[in-house]
C-alpha cells in the first residue's frame, strides 16, 4: 500500500471511527510486529525444531482481522505450553515458518507466490510450499486451520503427497468462495443456493470466473474433507449443516471443538439506573453483520417517542455506514481491541447487546464476549449464536423480522437485561479438546 493510499485510509478511518479507533488499530499493528520480531530469522539449516504437525493458516495471526484469528491464536498459545508448535501463513515475499518449543523461537521465510487473490481450484505453489515446510521439521501431518482463500484442489491433494490432513472449517467456504454465503450485488443471504446460474452471476459480480468454476470447487472441497483424518467445526449447526451440503462425510471423522474467548466474566459495575435502555450494536459494522439492519431500527426508533433509547456501536468496519450512524445520534466507540470488549460493555453501562448478522453465523466470539459481561444479547434465529442464546440467554427474533422485530424485543430488553446480570462463565479452552484429538490420530 502506498503512502497516498495509507493517508486516505487514515482518513477515512478518522471520518468514520474517530481518532480512538485509529490509536487502538496502530496499537494493534505495533502488537503484531513485536510478535513478528519475536521470532528471531533463521537460514533453513539452521532450524533446529521438530513437531509433528504443522498448522497451516491462510491469513495473517492478526487479531485485527477477525474472530477466527484470534480464537486461533489463543488456542495455539495454550498448545504451546503442551507441545512444539509450527505455524506456516502467507507473508510478504512467500510464506513464514515459525516455529516455538519451551519458549525458544525461530522464523524461516519460504519464498513463493502467497494465494491468488482470485478463487482458484489449484494452487501448486501452496502444495510446494507446504511439503517444504513439513519436511523441515519432520511433521507428518498439517493441519489446515481454515479453507477459505484456498485452492481446493491443492488442499485435498496433500494426503496424496504423503502428509496426513486435518482441516478446521470455520465458515462455508467449502461450499461457495464467498464463506458468508452473502449474494451479490443484493447483500442478502443466498440461503445456500445451489442453481448454477445464480451462483455464477453472484460470483460473476467479484470474479471473473468459468461457468461450471462452482460445481468442480465444490467437488475439490468434499475431497478434502472426505480425505482429511479428522474434520473440526466450530458448532454443531456447522457440522450439521456441512453434512447436508457435503454428501459423503464419514461421521466418525468429524468433529466439534468450539472456539473461545481469552477473556474472563466481568464483574457487575454498580450504577445509576438510567430511564434510557442503553442497547449497543457489537460487531463490525458491515453489511452482512447486520450494520444496515441496525441502521433502519435506529431510523425507525426516532419516530417513536414512547422509545427511550441510547444508541452506541462497538466494532470498525464499513466507513459510509458508520458516518450515517454518528448523523443518527449513534455513539460510534469504533474498533476495539481483542478481549477488550467484556469491559468496554461493562464500562458504559449497556443493557442489551444487538448482534444482527443476516447469514447464520457458524459461531461469533462476539457473543460469548457479550455473555462474559452479563450482557443480554438480541439476535436474529439462525446460526451458531442461536444454539448459544438458547435457555434465557438473549432475545432471539424470526430471521424474516428485521428491524420491525428488533424494536419489538428492545421493549422487553430491559427485563432481559436485569434477568441476566450476572456474568456468565468462559466455556473451556479449546486447545485441550484439539490436544486430545491430536493423541487420537497417534500424534
């Protein structure tokens, strides 16, 4: 990026989120260099480190970039104190090994070209890379912590080459390259279509992709499920839904390990009750997170005044839609930090938390972030956050509602809210379920 487009960036950022949020991304990026730093550069001689698996991401480890980044890391972190741990992720100029064991760090550059930018089927670069980076360290199997931005047909060629193939599904990537499932140019939820014409022209909206490009991905994708050794989801609604959409699945190999915040309950912050129900959106503020949804409920609240609310949005994201909330009267606390929300919820007294996604969510730290505060949470009934929310822990509303069902259950949010005051417990680290999955497979 250049410095011209870095200063537009910035600005917008200023624009949109306000120079807090820009503070606390720079503190993000200068985290991330330290961790990067962290990890002195070795020559490929000299990598002195063995495991048995090596963890493949196809991002950045960078908690800025979501959730499934930072519930990776802070799963890797406690593997760590069990195990020597290799990660592979693209960085510029190829990929980056690093590699950790009781404390002592190394990094190796492997030089190559990163993913396409646009959806592939194969990716020989990839499938290079990733036997040269196995066999620097003796690892028989890889573990390949999400598909998206993936080729396929690379990903399901691995157990061929030799390397035992684990895959954690963190989205619907193995059914459509757009993982949110997100129909172009509508932004609504395709409800997972599968009519040949209508995928294409959503995907024809981004890519300029073949025609028949859909089925084979879909095909490459169910041989690398089909031919991993073990297959981990996120929740039971992705396991369930994936094996629909994904014939031939053999129900011994999957498996659910959840994700989890780092963070733990928040203590209730005694304060004065104000008339006003406090109702926050958390999350990033984009289309299919149900920005646009917020937006109409808070329009629509303006024109009740039998409706008391204070309106505040948590989260960075799309900068046109957070300009439009402050023109509302909206408090736009912008990007936070990962971990940091339990206490941001806590902090500026908000009664009831609205997660608003328009697709079904395969499962959204943010909720269980919401809950760590005692913090009800309004959602729409679909996905993930649903199977969580069940049992008195939030609202849930008819996905056909909208806005109209939203304001509807912010009238009953306050009692919601006093009903769950109390903070509710952390679920248990991931890594001891991944760790015991690991013995399973002999490793």
């Amino acid at each position: 990026m250049s410095l011209l487009d870095r200063s537009r960036l910035a600005v917008r950022l200023l624009l949109g989120e306000g120079p807090g949020s820009v503070v606390r991304r720079l503190l993000d990026r200068a985290e991330e260099r330290r961790r990067r730093e962290s990890f002195p550069e070795v020559d490929e001689e000299k990598l002195a480190f063995r495991a048995a698996v090596l963890n493949m991401l196809p991002t950045l480890p960078a908690p800025r970039l979501g959730g499934v980044q930072t519930g990776f890391l802070h799963r890797l972190e406690q593997e760590g104190t069990h195990r020597p741990v290799a990660l592979l992720y693209p960085s510029r100029g190829g990929y980056r090994l690093e590699t950790e064991d009781r404390g002592r760090r190394a990094a190796v550059t492997l030089p190559g070209p990163a993913p396409p930018a646009t959806p592939a089927l194969r990716d020989p670069a990839f499938e290079a890379v990733v036997q040269r980076g196995a066999r620097l360290i003796g690892a028989s199997t890889v573990h390949v912590e999400n598909l998206a931005g993936l080729a396929p047909g690379s990903v399901a060629a691995l157990p061929r080459n030799g390397l035992q193939l684990i895959v954690t599904v963190q989205d619907f990537s193995p059914f459509c390259p757009r993982p949110h499932l997100l129909e172009q140019p509508a932004d609504a939820f395709c409800n997972y279509c599968t009519d040949p014409d209508r995928c294409w022209r959503c995907l024809a909206d981004s890519w300029q992709l073949d025609p028949a490009f859909l089925e084979e991905y879909r095909r490459l994708a169910a041989e690398a499920m089909r031919s991993a050794a073990a297959v981990v989801y996120l929740s039971v609604f992705l396991r369930e839904r994936l094996a629909a959409l994904v014939p031939g699945l053999d129900p011994e190999r999957q498996h659910v390990i959840a994700p989890s915040s780092s963070g733990s309950a928040v203590p209730k912050k005694e304060s004065p009750r104000s008339d006003a129900l406090h109702a926050a959106f958390v999350g990033a503020v984009k289309p299919h997170k149900g920005a646009l949804v917020f937006e109409q409920v808070v329009r629509a609240a303006r024109g009740r005044s039998s409706m008391a609310v204070r309106w505040s949005a948590y989260g960075g994201g799309d900068t046109s839609i957070l300009r439009r909330l402050r023109a509302l009267g909206v408090s736009v606390h912008g990007y936070y930090r990962a971990d940091s929300l339990p206490d941001l919820l806590r902090r500026d007294g908000v009664d009831v938390a609205l997660v608003l996604s328009i697709w079904p969510e395969t499962y959204t730290l943010v909720v269980d972030e919401c809950l760590l505060a005692g913090v009800p949470v309004v959602a729409f009934d679909m996905g993930a956050p649903a199977e969580r929310l069940r049992g008195g822990r939030g609202l849930l509303i008819p996905a056909e509602a909208g806005a109209d069902g939203v304001l509807q259950a912010l009238a009953s949010a306050r009692s919601a809210a006093e009903a769950q005051a109390a903070a509710v417990p952390p679920a248990p680290h991931p890594a001891q379920a991944t760790l015991a999955l690991y013995a399973r497979l002999g490793l």
